[in-house]
C-alpha cells in the first residue's frame, strides 16, 4: 500500500491496496481488483496520482501542475482536491 500526503493538513491518504495501474501513453487506467471497477484517468490524472504515490502533498501537485501545465494556482488546487475526493469516493485512497 503506497503512502499519499494530501492537502493543507497533511492527512495521510493511503492510495488502495487492490489498485493495479497500467499506464497506456499519457494516460492510465486504474483497476480497483475487490470492487473490479476500472477507472480511465487523462494526462492530468495521471500526473496526479503518480505524485500522490510519490508522498507529494496536494499543495505541492498543485504547485506543479500550475508550473506544468500552465494554469492558474487556485484552479489546480481545486482540480487537486476534487480529483483527491472523487478517488475517495471511488475507494482508490481512504485516509
């Protein structure tokens, strides 16, 4: 199970156990093995879940996802902290 730092708070979000991801060019798809759920993620969910598994921050991805792709600080946190919660919801992290 990989680590994941994520907001202001530093809560300890632990990406799920059951996750297999293949990576296909600049995208990826998730499978969530217990559920059999697949999930598509684009370049930019891509990029996110990568630094999440990597122990980044969301205040950190933020920060370079502005840097990357060129987009304002306040939208990528939001873009950070809704692509965080749609994969609680999805069961792909939990705190």
């Amino acid at each position: 199970m990989a680590l994941c730092l994520c907001n202001s708070d530093t809560v300890v979000l632990h990406c799920g156990h059951d996750v297999t991801v293949r990576v296909v060019g600049n995208e990826a798809v998730l499978l969530a093995a217990e559920s059999g759920q697949y999930f598509g993620l684009n370049e930019v969910g891509r990029f996110i879940w990568e630094k999440l598994n990597d122990g980044s921050t969301c205040e950190e991805i933020a920060l370079q996802l502005a840097s990357e792709y060129g987009i304002p600080e306040p939208e990528a946190r939001t873009d950070v902290m809704n692509f965080v919660n749609s994969l609680e919801k999805s069961s792909l992290v939990t705190r």
